[in-house]
C-alpha cells in the first residue's frame, strides 16, 4: 500500500490524521487555535468503535486464553437419557481400552508390562488439559529396585488433526516451516529414499516356505530374536522420549478387505505422513477400532546396532509377519512405512486370492478403468492423475473379485521440476495439510522452488487424495479395461507406446524394466537400466510368478488389453535424446482411454515384436517409430540389441516357473525379444 492511499484511508482505519480538512470541525468547537488536535476516534456513524463489542467474558488472561479452543464434539451424538447412560460408561471404558491398547504396543518384551502411558501432550498438563492416565491391571509399586524407565509416563498424542501436527512439527522438529503455498516443509534427514539393501524379513517355518527367498529377492532374512532386539531397541527408545505420535488407521478402501494399522512414531512429520496417506477413520470407526491388525514402531532417529546379527549398516527396515509388526531403525525416510505396509499387504492379499499391485489407477466418466503400472518415477502418479478422469489412487492397488480398490488414502508424487501448467492437479494439491519432503524454499517468502535439488532429486509432496478435485471416493472401481505398464527408457528405443497380447503384457509385467532416473532409492543419481519384477519386486514377498498369474487369469477373464508406454527417451540415449513430452504421453494415454488407438493402423517392431500404431492424432508420427529419431542409425540398432540382451539375460531366471493355465508359459517365454 502507497503512503498517499495510507493518508487517504486515514479516517476509515480509525488512525491518526493530521489532515486540517479532517479536523476543522473540532478545532473549531474547541475554539482553540495552532495544530489541529489529533483525531483518534472514527467519525463515521458517530459510534465510538472502541466500546462498540462487548467486553470478553473473562477475568484473568488464562480464563481469555481457554475461550479460545472449545471441546472437540463427542463422535457418537447423545440421544436420550438411557443413550446417555450407556455412552458415559462406554466412554470411560473406551478410554480405558484404548490405554491399555497402546500401553500394550508399546509393552518391553524384557518387562512383561506395557509401559505407563497417558494421554495428551506434556507441554500442556499446565494448561489444565484433561489428561487419562493407564489404568494398571497390574499392581504398580514404585520402589528402587524399579528402573527409571518405569518410573516414566509415555505420554502419547493419539490421532492429532494436521493443524495440530502442524504445530507439533514447527515447534519441535528442526527443518519444519510452513511454505507460502500452505504446506508442511520437513526433513527426512541424512535418508532422503528408500534403503531397500537395509530390509529384512523374519523367516521361520511359515515363512520359510511361503516366501521368495534368494537370489533377486527383496527379502533379506533375518531370525526372530533379531527382530526382537531390534524391536526392543525402537520400542525402548520410543519410551525414553517425552512423547510418541500414535496412528491408527486402515489400508485398502474394500471394506471385506480392510486391515488396521497402528503407527507409533516420534516425529509430527512421520504422523502428519501416515494420516495423509493411509485411510482416514472417521470418528465412529475411530471408536470401534480395537486391536490393530498391524504396526509399525517407526524409531528412524535412532541407529540400529550394528554388532547385531544380520545387520549390515546402522539402518534396519524389519518386518515380523507372525508378530504382525515391522520395525524401523535408522531412517526416517517417510516412504518406508507406506513401502512397508505395502509390502505386508503383498503377503495378506494374493493369500485371499487378491492381486497387490504396485500401480496406479484411474477411472472414466463411462466407468473405463485403466491401471499404470511402473517403478518409481516412471509416470504412475503423473498420468493417473488426469483431470478428465477420475482418480482411485496413485500408487497401491487391489484386484479382486470385486474390481479393483485402492489400499491408501493419500497419494505421494514426485515434485522434482513440478509446474503449474504441466501439472496442475497435484500443483494445487500442495496446499495446507500437505506434507512437502526436502524440498527447498526461499527463506523470507517460503516460496518453494521446484528446480531445486540441493537436499535431493527425490524431493515429494504427500496429500491427501481428496485434495486431488476429481478424486473417486471411495477409491474403488470396476475390473480394468486397459493395463498400462510404463518404462522410463533411459535408453531411447523402446517405442513411445506398443499395443502387447497377453504373453507380451506378462513377459513385460515379469521383466518390471526401466531406468531409474532419480534417487527414489537411496544412492541411485544417474539413470541406469533396472528390472525389478511386477514392477515393484522391492515390495513383492511372494515369487513374480505368482502375481504375474493372477494378473494374467484377471486379465483374460476379464478382457483387459496391454500396452507398454515408454516415458522416458526419444531422439537417442540418456545424455543425446530427450525425454519424450509430457504432453505426447497424455495424448497417447487418452487415446488409449478412449479406445481409439486400439483402431488404428499397427506395425511390428523388429527384436522386441511390439505393434506400434502408425499414427495418433496430435502426435508427431515420426516419433512412434524410434528409429526415425535416432541420427546414427547404427548406434540405434546396437542400442537396441544392447538392452534386448539384458533383457534376455535378466528373465533367465524365470524360465523354469509355470505361469497360469495350458500353453501360457511358453507363450510367456517366447514373447520376449528375438535376435
Ligand atoms: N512423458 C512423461 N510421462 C510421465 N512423466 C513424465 C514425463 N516427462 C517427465 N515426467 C516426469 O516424471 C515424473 C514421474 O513421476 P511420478 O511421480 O509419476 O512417478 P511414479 O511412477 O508415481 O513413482 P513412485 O512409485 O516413486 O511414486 C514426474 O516428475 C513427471 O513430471
Ligand atoms: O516408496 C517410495 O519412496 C516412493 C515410491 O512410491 C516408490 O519408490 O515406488
Ligand atoms: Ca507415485
Ligand atoms: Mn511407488
């Protein structure tokens, strides 16, 4: 505001002015003479605006201060006496319960008994805030011979809304600001991605034989009493703090389907995380939650130790099935807990005869559902993500008997480069209650910079999927008519996009290729060609083949097409070609969608055997054909025999596996590349 509109306003603010204009009157009424008196009161209405409201209704400073925050409504309405009565009691009884529950989560396994636990955040016992302490079944005495640690109350804050995790992380996590955009900025500290090397998985006699073990496997063994010193070490340490975050939560939007989990966690940003991207209870389901069906004991601050047995860094990444627990030292990379429980739900699901997936999935106005699979930073996100079609979820799907469900409630996207015009939906999606991880922001306007990759390439906004306009909630949706698998093809000779038969679809499912452009996975900076198998082999627990065999039964039952879309290079390799436009991408996806390009005229590819259509509308058709993008000709035939090779070599393991029904593995094991 300029200094002369200031001066003008002067009188409608109520402020000072020295305008004689102004003040003649009262000059004059005064009779007095020399500077005009100063004017303090508003003239207009004639109303002295100072005595205008009420006085506040409270005698001291801490009465005003408890005006300010009223009691959260009860989440059952009362109706009638009798109702009373029973809600009263229960109410107390829920309590009890619910302390009991978390005072058992967070039970030492040395000490037998749950630790004292209570309710509410320590910092504000002095604000006269109700606080429930545990009820003790057992007989508590304090007497010397007991350690300090059970001496201590866990105080635990049980489902904080985001404003006040908001709170919590600003005024006790370094690292936490709020941006200009209404976000929570955080650190996930020296791990900015996953640490897939640092996983382990509790083998036993079950596990033993229900599991993938071995050679490309994610699951790196580890014996139970590992786990439980590991698990004693996260849950001792949660104990020794002031305070522990507490989430309890579902997965998966199919109802029969649905698993509660519990996360305990001691960082605002890890809580704010969770409540974002699993499933929100409401109130009443919040109520009957009972007993988690899992949880997660997030201690990522602390290191895990590495004299102990199985451990190879000071990071630990455990998951416990029998236990149903999965414990995290070391990291504090949000992304574990959603990778972890996606992991579990890659066990608990094929085992009721549902497909897990590692993709995203959207939906159309006439109930078209299409899903995305690829690794990360493949496009799964950015394309289901589309504003004339309906959002289920980004990243974690079911395929049952019903259709398909998304298992979270959040949606966790890439923001590397991210722009307004390319991306809208998610742009706007990053507003208050969004957690925004390790990106970097101008220190006066908090104004993010996107470009920026000083903390890391792999910098991501978590959001609720809600925030996303045309969301479909619930996040369910009918059986798939298109399945979409990506490649960010670092390489450039994969074409743009490839019409796959069934043998085709599973061989490329299997194979789970792309090259990895960004440090999604800690280490990785420069793209390099990986397969990992269902694309998400990181997060599979049964062997490939058996997902690959129910996607292939849910896709012929149910008359899905495949198609290979290439995200990645056009015009040469990494370093010569660029990455192929956003905007062709969306265009050969619509057209997809719509069904036109399954109309179109087609043309074999040679090594690979892949259909590619001729031409699509508002595509350049010189594209469509890599070759024709390639300078050196020679180069692109070498390329493209190079990652044929690898291609080849990488599924040499699965060749003696069975995949579904009558011919299909041979079928499989001959639709990949031929030179
Ligand atoms: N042609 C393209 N198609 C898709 N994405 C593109 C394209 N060109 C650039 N991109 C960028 O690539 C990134 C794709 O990331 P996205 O978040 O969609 O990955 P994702 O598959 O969801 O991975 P993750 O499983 O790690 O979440 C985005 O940053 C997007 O802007
Ligand atoms: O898990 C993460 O950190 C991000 C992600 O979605 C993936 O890597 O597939
Ligand atoms: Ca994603
Ligand atoms: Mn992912």
């Amino acid at each position: 505001m300029s200094d002369t509109k200031m001066a003008s306003n002067g009188t409608e603010n109520a402020e000072f002015s020295f305008t004689s204009n102004n003040n003649a009157s009262t000059s004059a009424s005064t009779g007095r003479k020399g500077l005009p008196k100063i004017q303090t009161q508003k003239k207009t209405n004639d109303v002295c605006h100072d005595d205008s409201t009420p006085p506040v209704k409270a005698q001291t400073i801490d009465e005003l201060h408890s005006l300010q925050k009223k009691r959260s409504t009860p989440t059952t309405p009362i109706t009638g006496t009798q109702s009373a009565f029973f809600t009263t009691l229960s109410e107390e009884e829920r309590q009890k319960q619910q302390l009991q529950s978390i005072s058992a989560s967070l039970a030492s396994l040395t000490r037998e008994t749950g630790p004292k636990v209570v309710k509410g955040d320590p910092a504000r016992k002095s604000e006269g805030q109700k606080v429930t302490l545990t009820s003790h079944s057992h007989h508590f005495t304090p007497t010397i011979s007991v350690s300090d640690s059970s001496l201590k109350f866990t105080h635990f804050l049980y489902n904080l809304s985001p404003a006040e995790l908001y709170e919590q992380a600003i005024k006790y996590e370094k690292g936490s600001f709020i941006t200009s955009n209404g976000a929570l900025a955080t650190l996930s500290g020296a791990k900015t991605g996953r640490s897939p090397r640092d996983k382990r998985v509790v083998k036993d006699k079950t596990t033993e034989e229900e599991l993938w073990w071995g050679k490309g496997s994610p699951n790196i063994e580890m014996d139970e009493q590992t786990f439980l010193v590991n698990r004693e070490r996260a849950v001792d340490y949660l104990n020794s703090l002031e305070k522990v975050f507490v989430n309890d939560q579902f997965l998966n939007w199919d109802l029969e389907h649905r698993i509660k989990v519990r996360i305990v966690s001691a960082r605002a940003y890890h809580s704010l995380f969770m409540h974002n991207m699993c499933i929100r209870p409401t109130p009443e389901e919040l109520e009957d939650f009972g007993t988690p069906d899992f949880t997660i004991y997030n201690a990522g601050q602390f290191p895990c130790n590495r004299y102990t047995h199985y451990m190879t860094s000071s990071t630990s990444i455990d998951i416990n099935l029998a236990r149903r627990e999965m414990v995290i030292l070391g990291t504090q990379y949000a992304g574990e807990m959603k990778k972890g429980l996606f992991s579990v739900m890659h066990y608990l699901m094929p085992k009721r005869g549902i497909l897990s997936l590692h993709s995203g999935c959207n939906v159309g106005k006439d109930g078209d559902v299409a899903l995305f699979f690829g690794l990360s930073g493949t496009g799964k996100t950015t394309l289901s993500t589309d504003h004339n079609r309906y959002l289920i979820g980004d990243d974690e799907h079911c395929w049952s008997e019903n259709g398909v469900s998304n298992i979270e409630g959040g949606c966790y996207a890439k923001c590397i480069d991210l722009s307004r015009e390319k991306e809208p939906d998610i742009w706007n999606a990053i507003k208050f209650g969004t957690v925004l991880e390790n990106v970097v922001f101008d220190e006066h306007t908090r104004e993010v910079d996107y470009v920026d990759k000083s903390v890391t390439e792999n910098t991501r906004a978590a959001y609720p999927i809600e925030y996303i306009p045309n969301a479909k909630i619930p996040c369910v949706g009918p059986h798939p008519k298109n399945v979409i698998l990506l490649a960010c093809d670092a390489f450039g000779v994969l074409p743009p996009v490839s019409k796959l038969n069934l043998a085709q679809t599973m061989y490329h499912f299997i194979s789970g290729y792309t090259a990895l452009v960004a440090g999604t996975e800690d280490g990785i900076k420069e793209p390099t060609a990986t397969f990992s198998a269902c694309f998400g082999a990181a997060f599979i627990m049964l062997h490939p083949t058996r997902y690959a065999a129910m996607l292939a039964e849910k896709m012929q039952k149910h008359r899905a097409t495949g198609w290979l879309v290439n995200t990645g290079w056009s015009g040469g390799s990494y370093g010569f070609g660029s990455r192929i436009k956003l905007a062709y991408t969306r265009i050969i996806i619509d057209a997809i969608h719509s069904g036109n390009l399954l109309k179109a005229n087609y043309k074999k590819t040679e090594v690979f055997g892949f259909e590619i259509p001729i031409e699509i509308e508002g595509v350049p058709s010189e594209i469509l054909d890599p070759v024709n993008t390639w300078l050196d000709k020679m180069a692109y035939k070498n390329t493209l025999s190079k990652l044929a090779g690898l291609f080849k070599k990488n599924f040499e393991v699965f060749t003696n596996y069975k995949i579904g029904k009558d011919k299909l593995t041979e079928e499989i094991l001959a639709a990949g590349p031929v030179f």
